[in-house]
C-alpha cells in the first residue's frame, strides 16, 4: 500500500511539472498582446506561478527559474510582457 501511494505522488508530480513547462512556449508568448485583459492572458497561459500587486501594478510570471513568461498589468490591462529562454 505505501509503495503505491508513493508512485502516485511521483506521478502527480511529474505531472505538474510537465503541465507548469507547457505553459512557457513560444507560441503562447506571441498570442500575448498589450492591451489584453488579466482574464484573456489566463485563457492562454493558464494561472500564473505567482503575481506581485503594488499600488495599481500587477506582474505576474508563469514558469519557472529555467524558462519564463513574465506580464505586467495596468487597470487589468497588458502593457508588457517579456520572456526568458522559451521555445
């Protein structure tokens, strides 16, 4: 029994993985436009790995220390976005 409930975290876990990396492509950075809303970017990107709110502004970044997709938000809107070692 323990044996099984460990391979099912292992896989659980890779699973994760596997979908977290998926998000950080690069075709999914170009569908990302200035003036989208927060809602449409998690359309494509999915939720993001973390976001920071300060005063008005919201950055939010998907992926991960190796790969990223990193946008900002005004009023709900995209006004930048840049990448980090995507394809």
């Amino acid at each position: 029994m323990y044996l099984s409930l460990t391979r099912i975290a292992l896989i659980v876990a890779v699973a994760l993985s596997v979908l977290a990396c998926s998000k950080v492509t690069a075709d999914k950075y170009a569908k990302i436009k200035a003036g989208q809303s927060y809602s449409e970017v998690i359309e494509v990107l999915g939720r993001p790995a973390r976001c920071d709110d300060i005063a008005g502004f919201r950055s939010c970044s998907w992926g991960d220390e190796r790969s990223s997709i990193t946008v900002s938000f005004v009023g709900d809107k995209v006004i930048l976005h840049s990448a980090t070692n995507i394809r």
